[in-house]
C-alpha cells in the first residue's frame, strides 16, 4: 500500500530546477521519471519575468517545489518573490549540489544543463526537501558587510602586489630594501614610503643624507 500511495503521489508532482545568476535565471520544470513539463527557459529577475513564472507555478494545479542552488546574494530575491506568493522553495548548498552534479555524465556546462540536474536532484530528494526559512534580518546584515570586507580585503591585496611590482620596476631593489614592511598593525612601509616619495624626483632632487633624514622623520 505504501508504494501504490507513493506512485500515486508522484503523478501530481512537479519539481522546478531554477539556475540562478547575476540579474537573470534559468528554469526547468519536470515531473519524476525524467517527464519535462517545461523545458529549461530564461527568466529576466524583473517584476513581469518573475510573475509569469509565478502564474506558470500555480497554473499546474499538484504539488510543486522549487529548487535552487544558494549563489552568495543573487538567489535572495528570487527566494523572496517566489515565498511571497505561497511556493516551496528550497536552497541547497553549493557543495551538495557540486557532488550531485558531478556524479552527472555532461559533456558541457550551461545553465539550461544545470537546471535540469538541479531539477533532477529535486526529484531523487523530493521527501528529503526542507522549505527555506530567512535567516534575521541582522544576521543578514552581518553576512552582507562580511561579503563586503572580504571584497575590500581581496582588492586591497591586489593593489598592493601591483604597487610592489609597479615599484620594483621604476625603483629596483625597493622590495629588499623595505623587506620588513610592517611597521605596525595598520602600517605599511612600502605604502608610507609612496605616500612620501611619490615621484622619483622627491629623492634624485636630495643629497644622500637629505634623503636619509628626511625618511627617518
């Protein structure tokens, strides 16, 4: 009995595959057993996009959940809008669905491709599907500056490396020179002897011992 109610079940199950990307996703409909009741079309992260796959959704009258893959930030208003109007939505863990997928036999990588396995990954874990709960408002927050300082954080360090190399060019042997750059906490040497000697002539333009006090001040 239980597998004649779980066959019967899955007649009225849809899963919705959705590969999500910067301003823009993906969506792929299938029932179990591989049926496509859609096949994989792009939706626009726009009001008018969003509210025809909404219609799309409500439109098949069984039991529908969605799937999607969390993308930093990009996945948040696409959650939003679809809980907004009563849909299950659930969002898996990057490196969940990287192991299911790569279990996938796939010649290329696209995001119709990718819908489809994160459609498929829907079905084979269908009663195993948790409906996405935001996280607080603060915690949020949290996450989004911690996004940001590690953005500044990696730029920072590029500019750094392009500076050394820009440096060791015009001025060879700064880098041996000023091998020990840090100062303090918050100091760099290299950056305080740029923000100095900014221009090759502020130390050509100095006798020796000029340019030996005017660095040790």
């Amino acid at each position: 009995m239980d597998t004649v109610a779980k066959q019967i079940e899955e007649v009225f199950m849809v899963i919705i595959g959705i590969d999500v990307s910067k301003g823009k996703s993906t969506a792929c409909f299938l029932k179990p057993y591989g049926e496509v009741v859609y096949k994989p079309f792009e939706i626009q992260h726009t009001d008018s996009d969003m509210y025809k796959l909404v219609c799309k959704i409500k439109s098949l009258n069984q039991e529908v959940k969605v799937v999607l893959e969390a993308t930093g930030a990009y996945h948040f208003p696409v959650v939003k809008y679809l809980q907004k109007y009563g849909i299950f939505v659930s969002v898996i863990n990057p490196y969940v669905m990287y192991r299911y997928a790569s279990v996938a036999v796939r010649r290329s990588k696209t995001d119709k491709l990718d819908s489809i396995i994160i459609a498929k990954y829907g079905i084979d874990d269908w009663f195993s599907l948790i409906d996405y709960v935001p996280n607080s408002e603060i915690y949020d927050e949290l996450k989004l500056l911690n996004n940001q300082y590690n953005n500044y954080i990696t730029l920072r360090v590029k500019a750094k490396q392009t500076l050394t190399t820009l440096l060791d060019r015009t001025m060879h042997g700064i880098k041996t020179l000023l091998l020990n750059r840090s100062t303090e906490p918050d100091r760099d040497k290299l950056c305080d002897f740029v923000r100095k000697y900014w221009h090759f002539d502020n130390i050509t333009n100095m006798s020796e011992n000029a340019f030996i006090k005017s660095y040790n001040t």
